[in-house]
C-alpha cells in the first residue's frame, strides 16, 4: 500500500480558547478559514478579511434530527456586510458557528466565490451529512477551464480543513459499482471496510454497509421497518423520521422502507436502530457478509493488527 500524502494545517486561537476566534491555513494553499462562534459574532466581524470576496458558512443544530447538523452556503463581495444581514433573520436561529472562506492574495473574484457556492450546495446535499438550508441550488456559472480548475482544487482542500475544524459536510464516498449481492464502494480515504450485513426474518428486511472514514454507511437499495418500535423520544426515533421525511428511506414493494440513497451514520449502532426501528448494538448485529464474524470482531482485529504491525497469527 502506497503511503498516504500528508499535509500541514496550521491553527491558530486567535482569542487563546478552543471556543474562540480559529483561522485555519494549509501549507502551499492561498486559502484562508476563519472559524467562531455566533455569540463571539461582535469580535468576529471585525477580522480584515471579512471586506474580502469570499464564502460562508452558518452552522447550527437540526432541532428535528438529533445529532445532525443545518448549513447555510453564500457568497458575498464583503462577507462582513452578509454576516450582519443574517443575524437579524429569524429564518437563521439554528445558526451557532460561523465559517468564512477568502484568500490570502485576494484573487477570488466575484464568478469565483458563485462558483464555489454553487458547487458546494452540491457537494454538501450530495453527502447527506447535514441539513443544507439553502432555498435554491444554483448551478455553477461558467467559467475559464483554468480557472474551473484551480476552483474545484480549492473544494478539495476546504475538504482537508473543514473537519479539522469540526465540520463535516462536505464528506463523500464514491460508489462505483453495484451488483444484486452487495454494492462496492471506494472511499476516498481508501478504507478497507469489508460489506456489512443485518436481516430480520420477523420484519423480512436486509440491509448492507461500509465503514467509510471512521463512519458508517448504509447503502443504497437495503430496507428498514416502517415505524419506529422503541421509546418515541429516542434520538434514532427522530433520525428515522427525518430520513422518511427528507426521502431517504422511502416506501418498498413489500411492507418496510427503502434507502434511496447511500446514507451515511455515525456509528453502527445508530445505523442498526434505523434499520431495525428500535435501540440496537450494532458491534454485534451488523455481520461480514457471508461470515458470522461480527462488526465488533472485524474491528478489533483491525486494532490488533495495528497494534502489533502483523496479522492476529503474531499475537499466538
């Protein structure tokens, strides 16, 4: 296996705090992140880079769906200007973390920063790791093949320093090819995730998934019960009906839902109540297709293998 290219982020606390103003940077790249938190909004717009063209971010919980967040996407020739309109409207209250995007030589232009609007509406609906908002999704406005070129470079660094910052959304996987037994996927991060199985004879479901960077993916095409059975207030009893609501899982053939749509979950156990309607370990239900050895087994011997550098016979 070839060994992966890394890349230095640079952080810097600009008020000493984790919770305060973060302006984050890649080394080689002309972009710059400025991070905080809406409350810290007086000190925030008063960065310099906010009189630059650029785009933004406003991050927030999704009330409806717990553990999934809301996004709004704009762009703006003075970022600081659209800050302030956004904090008075009342359609922005899920709004708790501000991300602004410019760059350090100023050579975003007003088409650039609409291009990567457009762009990234796309990309964050198209990863379903959160509620974009937006009210429209604009296409990309045309523009010269080398400057395409050197904007969809500048996604795929936001894509390296985004999570660093705790933002998620723009994480993708690339399916690439699907048969009636199972589907396979290569994520970008290269995981060596086997496929993941779990059925019920009672519910007559059948689901599959892949771990893709450190989550859990329910592929397309795999079914769920209808209802949720567990306590009601549960926090998977809301993901359930956000993703009937969203058209995610929607109505089968048979009497259970169907996953539109690869959907991505944090964790195997929360994908396992999904499918299942109910509160589920998912270490031990999810299970290697054509195998008995359980999501939970395939980790640790993942672990193992780390820790030891060989495979499980050097532990013997």
């Amino acid at each position: 296996m070839s060994p992966l290219l890394g890349r230095t982020v640079r952080l810097f606390l600009a008020e000493g705090t984790a919770a305060g103003l973060t302006t984050a940077e890649i080394m080689n790249w002309t972009g710059h992140v400025l991070s905080g938190s809406r409350s810290g909004l007086p000190v925030f717009l008063k960065r310099d880079e906010l009189e630059r063209t650029g785009i933004y971010f406003l991050i927030g919980p999704d009330t409806d769906a717990s553990g999934t967040l809301q996004v709004y996407i704009g762009e703006s020739d003075i970022v600081r200007k659209r800050l302030v309109q956004h904090s008075k409207d009342e359609d922005k209250a899920f709004w708790e973390r501000t991300c602004v995007v410019t760059s350090k030589d100023q050579n975003i232009t007003k088409a650039h920063a609409r291009y990567l609007e457009a762009r990234l509406i796309a990309i964050a609906n198209a990863s379903g790791n959160a509620n974009v908002v937006n009210g429209t999704a604009p296409q990309p406005p045309g523009l010269p093949e080398a400057d395409e070129s050197d904007m969809e470079f500048f996604i795929e660094q936001l894509k390296l320093i985004l999570p660093v910052l705790g933002f998620d959304f723009l994480r993708q996987y690339k399916p690439v090819a699907q048969t009636d037994s199972e589907s396979v996927i290569t994520p970008i991060d290269s995981s060596d995730s086997p496929v993941f199985r779990l059925s019920s004879k009672k519910h007559g479901i059948k689901a599959q998934a892949r771990e893709v960077g450190g989550e859990f993916v329910v592929l397309e095409g795999s079914t769920a019960v209808v209802a949720w059975t567990g306590k009601a207030d549960h926090s998977y009893a809301k993901r359930h009906t956000q993703l009937a609501k969203s058209g995610k899982l929607v109505a089968g053939e048979g009497d259970f839902l169907r996953f539109a749509e690869d959907v991505v979950f944090r964790s195997p156990s929360a994908a396992s109540a999904v499918v299942l309607g109910r509160p589920d370990n998912g270490r031990t239900s999810w299970k290697i297709a054509g195998s008995n050895t359980s999501y939970g087994d395939w980790q640790s011997e993942q672990v193992a293998k780390a820790a030891w550098g060989y495979g499980s016979e050097a532990m013997e």
